[in-house]
C-alpha cells in the first residue's frame, strides 16, 4: 500500500525560503518582546480576579461599559472573560495591580468593582469568587519563574550534551530560548 507515488521532494531548493522566513518570526518575535514585554497574568504582576454570576444574560460588553467608569483606560487594563458554562452567566474580571495595596487594602479593588456593576444597573448579580494577588507575592513567583526556567534549561543541556554531544544541547538551548 502506496500513500505517496512520488516520494522524490527537493527539500533543499526551499531551504534559503525556510531560513529568511525563521529569521523574519524570530525577528518580529524579538521586537515585540522588547517593546511590550511578556504579557503577566495577574498571577506574576499581582491584582484582582473578581468571578460574578448575573442573574439574567449580559454581554462581556455591557460588563465593560460599567467597568470603564470606574476603571479609566478599562479597555485596556480590564480583563473581561466568560467563565464556566455559557447558561450560568458567569464572568472573570480580572484588574491588574494599580497603586500601593497592601494588606486589607488589596480588597478594594474587588469592592471597586462589585461597586461598578452595581452602579451600572445591567442586572442583579452575585459573587462567586475572588482571587487577590498583591505585588510582593507577584514578584516572587516572578523570580522563581525566571529560576525554574533556567535550571530546566541547565538540566536540558546537562542530558543532550551526556547523551550526545556538548554542540547539541547548546542548539537545543538556543532553540527553546
């Protein structure tokens, strides 16, 4: 049984096409990274999850709308998801860490919130969960990120170059990097 007839493919005759089309993702990849930086959930860079669950349908738009009074730049710095199943209504908002908060102040943020919907009068709603980051936790799980990283990249080198050779593991490295 023949899948393929012709199983002669000049790979080669589109090498230089594959190599300037790797270096131009790379490149692209490279500019965005240095000129935005990685996206950190709110778990790396510390803030607000609020999850709340309406009681009649409302659109992720509607939730916006009453969320950019009280968050100016909303659009931008307000994370609105649906979450769960589509029937219970349910949505994460997420508000990245804004100021100094610290200690019973980091709930503010989630009364801000909760204070936004109800001041919007889009519908009677109900929190179902709150998940509250503060900056010095983000950091932290930040750094041992950041370390986690690199000993799994250490470890990853150690075993190519054990099991093959040195040069591997270096290109093996590069290429995960």
């Amino acid at each position: 049984m023949h899948i393929f007839k012709n199983t002669k493919f000049d790979f080669l005759r589109w090498r230089w096409h594959a190599i300037g089309l790797s270096w131009a993702i790379i490149i692209a990849g490279a500019f965005v990274f240095f000129t935005k930086g990685i996206p950190l959930g709110i778990e790396f860079a510390g803030g607000t999850a609020v999850i709340v669950e309406f009681a009649q349908p409302v659109t992720a738009q509607q939730v916006r709308g009453a969320l950019d009074k009280s968050f100016p730049g909303g659009g931008e710095n307000v994370v609105i998801q649906a979450y769960g199943d589509q029937s219970q209504r349910q949505y994460m908002i997420r508000v990245p860490f804004v100021g100094a908060e610290s200690g019973a102040a980091l709930s503010t943020t989630k009364q801000q919130v909760l204070d936004a919907l109800t001041k919007a009068n889009i519908g009677s709603f109900k929190e179902n969960g709150t998940e509250i980051v503060g900056p010095a936790v983000g950091r932290e799980l930040r750094s041992r990120g950041l370390w986690a990283t690199v000993f799994s990249l250490v470890g990853i080198l150690a075993y190519i170059a054990f099991r093959f050779q040195f040069s591997f593991g270096v290109g093996a490295v590069v290429a995960t990097v």
